[in-house]
C-alpha cells in the first residue's frame, strides 16, 4: 500500500450534519475501459467508432489503456508499460488490441463499437455506493485527489478494492496507426487495493489519491478516476474528477486563504496524545493534512460542522510536522508548524 495514500474512516451523519433520507440508492456510473495500441491499424480503422458513440453518452466514463502486446513499441504503452500491462492482464485481454471491458465485463473481439448496446444494458442501475472525486490540487506541480466513498444504503457487499488512476483526457499525438488524438489516455496506478466498505448506512472511508506529475503530461488535462470493484471483477461504482479546473494547493493571497490564517488554530503544541485544530464555521474548511519535514502527508482528517478537527498523535513519531487546512473549493491555508513529543 502506498503510504502516501491513507483511509480514514469518518462518519457522515456525525461530520456533515446530514438530514436527509440517505437510506436510498444512488445511480451506478458506467465505465468503459477502452486497451488499444498506437501502431495498431485495426485500432486506428475502429476507435473513431467509439469515441464517437461515448461522444453521444457522456454519462458513460472511459479510459484507455496501452499494452505492450502486440506492439511494445507505442510510444503511450512505453510512458508506463507495467501499470498499462497489468489492468490488461487483470481482465484476461493481454496480447490483443483492440478490446473493451463495460463496468468490468469483457467484450468479445468482434463486439460492435459503434453499436449503443455496448454499453445501454448497463445503464440506469443503482448502487449502495456512492463515490466523489474533490480535486484539492491540479496543474503545476503534481495532481491530488480527495476520494469519498460512501454506504448510501444497506448491502452485503465484501472483498472489495479500489483502483484509483491518474487519467489524461487528451494526447495529441501523431500516432503510426493513423490515430492523432487519444482519448483519455491511463497514465499512472495511485491506489490498487482491498477496500472494506462501511457497515454503518451513512458512513464513508476516504482517500487521498496524489501524485506528481511528469514531463509528458499536459496538467491542465489531469483528473483522477477511481474505481470500486468486486472480486468478481465487476464495477460497483466509479467517478471522476474530469472539469475540475486548475487549483493550487500551496497557498495563495486569495481572501479565503488569508480567512483561514487569521483564524485557524492548533493545540496542544507540543502535542502527545490528540492534536485539535480549530476553525471557524464560516470558513467552509474541509480537511486538515499533517505533514512530516519531507513533506509527506501523515494524516488527512475531516472537519466537523463546528469548524474542529482532531488527530491523533499517539501513534506518530516525535518530531516536527506541519498543519494545513483545506477548504471546500480545494483551497489551502498557509501552513502552522507543530512538535509531537510523548
């Protein structure tokens, strides 16, 4: 497990105030996971198709994927050949391209990709899971994610995982098949692993999906698309961060930014057991991160409606770390420097 990446249980009714019925279900979303090769000629004659029939359903997500085989040459499988490979091998399509797998279904070689029934069978169904994507930094530098995942209503659903992935919606690129823009191009693996959804109607786990980003990625193109699937290999649900615009997540002089320094506080410091941070309700602060000196998240924990926070430090090694508040909209407070001493 990748330690940037930390689950934090959080109980919505308690956080969030809610009132409303959330025993119902909410829609699923429908995913097609499009593997295709750039020096492929069928996948050049067949992939208009699709990008033209997704085009007329844009509540249906996509994805495409670039393994090695046939062609270990394309250049967007060689950008990250073993995260391509593997999502091809995870659903048993490796060495073949073009394929498509809808909500986590295999489709046959010779399945239609302009025909609607690819994916219409799929549509309007419901799910106990519901997933938000909230983008807390794009652009510049890197690209992170907060992930919710919540039980809407009761299931019995177990053996579930995660798979959250750094997603660019265009490369342009003169390809050898022909192909000059790829669609939604898979770039990076930020979470694979088992997930437990929560047992409780109304609680959710969350993540915390990070990453910075490389030379060849255009960041204003950047979104996170994550993925909650069965042993089965079925999609429960999934969600992206696709239009969420530029945010930077170092700080800035903006009014809501300055708000949270003049109002935010910490203590105890030093702190031995909990560390409480403290705003005020009208600031709309979302999250608290804790950093360590390398600048590596240690804890992300939700604010509760009156405006506090509080993590506990009993288990962090003394030292000193650094406290930042999120707001809402995904924008940063300066940060304040705290010591953990047991």
């Amino acid at each position: 497990m990748n330690k940037n990446i930390l689950p934090l249980i959080i109980t919505a009714l308690g956080l969030f105030g809610l009132k409303a019925d959330i025993s119902a279900q909410v829609p699923r979303n429908v995913v097609v996971e499009h593997f295709t090769n750039t020096r492929c000629g069928i996948c050049g004659s067949r992939n208009p198709g699709l990008v033209t029939n997704l085009s007329t359903s844009p509540d249906v997500l996509h994805v495409s994927y670039h393994p090695s085989r046939p062609y270990s040459s394309c250049v967007l499988n060689q950008h990250n050949v073993s995260e391509n490979d593997d999502r091809a091998k995870h659903y048993g399509v490796y060495g073949s391209t073009p394929r498509v797998v809808v909500q986590g279904s295999t489709k046959g070689n010779g399945v239609s990709f302009t025909d609607k029934a690819l994916f219409s069978s799929e549509l309007g169904q419901t799910s106990p899971v519901d997933v938000q994507l909230t983008t807390l930094q794009k652009g510049k530098d890197s690209l992170e994610v907060r992930i919710v995942i919540k039980n809407v209503a009761t299931n019995s659903l177990k053996d579930m995982s995660i798979y959250a992935v750094a997603v660019e919606d265009t490369v342009f690129y003169n390809a050898p098949n022909g192909e000059k823009e790829h669609h939604n191009v898979f770039r990076k693996a930020l979470l694979n692993e088992a997930l437990t959804i929560p047992n409780m109607v109304g609680d959710s786990v969350v993540f915390i999906a990070k990453t910075a980003n490389h030379v060849d990625w255009d960041a204003s193109r950047m979104y996170v698309m994550a993925f909650v699937q069965t042993a089965d290999k079925k999609i429960e649900q999934v969600a992206s961060s696709e239009g969420d615009a530029d945010i930077d997540g170092g700080g800035g002089t903006n009014s809501l930014t300055q708000l949270f320094l003049n109002s935010f506080s910490v203590y105890p410091n030093p702190a031995s057991a909990t560390l409480t941070i403290k705003t005020s309700p009208n600031d709309e602060a979302q999250e608290v991160v804790l950093t360590n000196v390398m600048g590596m998240d240690v804890v992300h924990s939700l604010v509760h409606a009156d405006g506090h926070s509080e993590i506990s430090t009993s288990d962090i090694p003394n030292g000193t770390y650094f406290v930042k508040v999120i707001s809402e909209l995904g924008q940063a407070s300066a940060v304040k420097k705290i010591v953990v001493i047991h």
